[in-house]
C-alpha cells in the first residue's frame, strides 16, 4: 500500500512537472523573456569577440587592487593612473576576486562581465515579469542600448556590480525578504555609492512594511555589511577611509557631463549650483512623498505621525503590511531618477544607473505608447552623443523633465495588497 502511494505521489510530481514547462512558454512575457536573454547572450559573445576594447579605468582599478593586496591599508594611498580610490571597501574586493580569476587581463575579464550583463539583465526581467506594468513586446527596450552594452563589456565599470547587486536587492524586496533585500543593498553601496539615491523611497517603503523592530533590524544588518567591509580600514586609518570612500561633496570634470554640459564651467563647478540642485532633489522627493507614495495615509506628515502613535501605542499594531509589487518598483526606481534628473554631472558610465528603470517609468505614466517609445529613444540618443553638447544635454534634461511631469500626472494607487489578491498571484 505503502508503494503504491509513493508511485501516485511521484506520477503527481512528474505530470506537475511536465505541465509547468507548457504553462510558461503559454506566457508571453516568459517566451519574451527567455528569448531576450538567449539572443542577447550572442549579441554580447560577439561584442566582446569583434569590437575594440576601450582602456579608461581597468588599469587604474588593478594599480588600487594591487596596492590593496600588497597590504596597503591608508585609502589615501591607493591610486591609479585616473587618481586617488574613492570607492568604499566592497570595490576592493570584488575587483580583487577580478584580479585573481582574470589574472590582471582584459579579455577574461570581459567574459566576467559579459556574464554579469545577462545575469543582470535576467534580474531586471524578473522584475518587470511580476510587476505586470509593461506590455510583453516593450521588454525588448531592455536590450539594444549600445552604451550599456558598452559599459558592461567595453569598459568594465564598476558601476556595472554596483546596479547588478542593487537590482537583486529589490527583486529579494518585491519577494518580501527585507532583511536580505537591505543586506545585498548594503553591499551594492560598498561598491559605489550612487546606490544611495535609492535610500530615501527604500526607507519609506520600509516604514509602510514592517513594523518598527523589523526597519531597525534590518538597518542595522546593513550597517554591519558596511562595517564588517571596511573592517581592515576603520581599524587602522578610519578618518582616510570615512573621508574618501564616502565622499559626497566630490565635482566631477564639466567636459563629462552629459546632462549639465550648457551650463558655462564657472557656474557648474560652483557651491551655489550644487546646492540648489540639493534643494530641488529635496523638494521633488518630498513633494512625491507628501503627494504620491503616501496619498493613501493622508501625505508624508499624517503618515509618519501614524507611524510614531503606533509606536508609542501597546495595542496591537496594524503593521507589518504587504505591499503590492508594482508599488515597491515604481516607489524605488521614481525616487532613483529624482537624484539622476538633479545629479550635477552625469557622465557616461552613469547611464547604467537608471536605463533599465526607464521603460517601467514610462509606463507609469499616463501618456500614449508612441510617446513613451519616442521618449526612451530619445535619452538613448543623447546617451550616444559623443562628446555631450549644449544640444544633446539640453534635450536630455527636457526628456528628463517631460518624464517627471508623466510621473506627477498619474493616479497614485492603494500601496497595499489583499489577501486575496496576493492569493490570486500565488495561484
């Protein structure tokens, strides 16, 4: 009796099975996905085995990694043929681990980072795939960027690690899992910190999550990422490490730039600029707080009063809550491209940081689909302008502004999801 259950209990398993295989490919966005990632594979193979690679900071990353490993431990010391380190301690390590599987070469390490596109972008369809914003055929916008393809395989940034690990941070994030969401956060702020710009969104999304003990615990694991990292350093010369990994008053060449470029130099390398550029960053993510992301509470100030009473409350709490996936990604990418569109300088690599959250954007909005496709290309174009010009850099910001206005104009929604509804989509 005993063997015969175990047979129908494995028949069950195996018909399962062999269903699931029919059901995904039924799905277009699934066909979609596994198409765009086969075909992009070979795109990328050919990239890296046909086209030139172009030498900006892989030999002043070994110079650090290599005074790094000789037991260099005073951040104002390490430096490459572009300047003295201002990466935070996870940099170090990853391009370390580089170094040793690549042997200091290039080619293998284009490999490396041929591999990290497609694992990248398997994240990123993941997340477009279960937050359902864009149509089956839009996924492709993800693929053809000829600069991103360039970042990742030309020119080997670590910028590429960076936006990698952040994606993966948010898919563990719509999985619910925000303790490890905050931990892969934390290491992707190790590696660069334009990271951060996704903090201010991450945090309110956290407040409307989980409940008080839950947001502490959480941001304190991912204090310990950035303490266990920096480690060697803080312990021996903290006030180098502290200074120049997490520099935030740093002003970039204005021959880079790619947004601000009509801005005459004297103006844009100003304390003055910067700070107004500060203060309307602040402003546009308060403002989207107040009006968009807590409309459903009341605005940011009855919301985060909400949170203190139930705090100080010793009835049971109302939180934690779940919040519906598609919120989560519009919350977190929106609050990002706030700091892209008031960001000084813009330079090339940089690109990496929002592209693969302009076409969810876009589809946020409420404007028709010929004009959200005329509007991705366009800051594609601009991206490909070599160098930037009063033209390419004043329609970029114009593109920028016109998808702001989209992300103000559209209905802000019920942030929380059903039981129900969440039972649907296990289902």
């Amino acid at each position: 009796m005993a063997v015969k259950n175990s047979a129908s209990r494995s028949r069950r398993k195996d018909a399962a099975a062999s269903s699931l295989i029919p059901k995904l490919l039924k799905n277009p966005k699934t066909t979609m996905t596994l198409a765009l990632l086969f075909i992009d594979s070979i795109f990328v193979s050919l990239i890296i085995a046909y086209v030139p690679y172009t030498k900006i900071d892989w030999d002043a990353y070994m110079s650090q990694v290599s005074g790094f490993l000789g037991g260099e431990r005073d951040y104002k010391n390490l430096k490459g043929d572009t300047g003295p380190l201002v990466y935070p301690a996870g940099f170090l390590y990853v391009y370390s681990a580089i170094q040793y599987i690549a042997g200091g070469q290039v080619f293998p390490a284009q490999i490396l980072f041929g591999i990290l596109y497609i694992i990248n972008l398997g994240i990123v369809l993941l997340i477009y795939v279960k937050t359902n914003v864009l149509p089956w055929w839009a996924l492709s916008l993800l693929c053809p960027s000829k600069r991103v393809h360039s970042i990742f395989v030309l020119r080997l940034f670590n910028d590429c690690f960076a936006m990698t690990l952040l994606h993966a941070a948010m898919a563990s994030i719509l999985y619910q899992r925000w303790h490890l969401g905050l931990i892969i956060f934390s290491a992707a702020v190790s590696i660069k910190m334009n990271v951060l710009l996704y903090a201010p969104p991450l945090f309110i999304l956290m407040l409307k999550a989980m409940n008080i003990s839950g947001v502490i615990s959480a941001l304190a694991g991912a204090a310990l990422v950035q303490v266990v990292l920096g480690l060697p350093f803080l312990v021996s010369y903290p006030v180098e490490y502290i200074s120049r990994a997490f520099n935030l008053g740093r002003v970039f060449i204005h021959f880079w730039s790619v947004n601000f470029k009509f801005i005459p130099e004297p103006i844009f390398v100003s304390k003055e600029f910067a700070v107004s550029l500060l203060i309307a960053h602040l402003v546009l993510l308060a403002v989207f707080a107040h009006y968009k992301w807590c409309k459903h509470e009341g605005g940011l100030f009855n919301f985060l009063c909400l949170r203190i009473r139930s705090c100080l409350s010793t009835s049971s709490s109302s939180w934690p809550k779940t919040l519906k996936k598609e919120y989560i990604a519009t919350t977190m990418f929106a609050g990002n491209f706030f700091g892209i569109v008031c960001a000084r300088s813009l330079h090339y690599q940089f690109y990496s940081w929002y592209f693969y959250s302009l076409p969810y954007l876009l589809w946020r909005t409420p404007f028709p689909t010929l004009l959200r496709v005329f509007l991705f290309l366009g800051v594609e174009l601009c991206w490909n302008v070599y160098p930037s010009n009063f033209y390419s850099s004043v329609l970029l910001l114009c593109l920028h502004l016109v998808i702001v206005w989209g992300l103000w104009s559209s209905t802000p929604e019920n942030p929380y999801a059903s039981d129900k509804s969440l039972r649907r989509k296990e289902k």
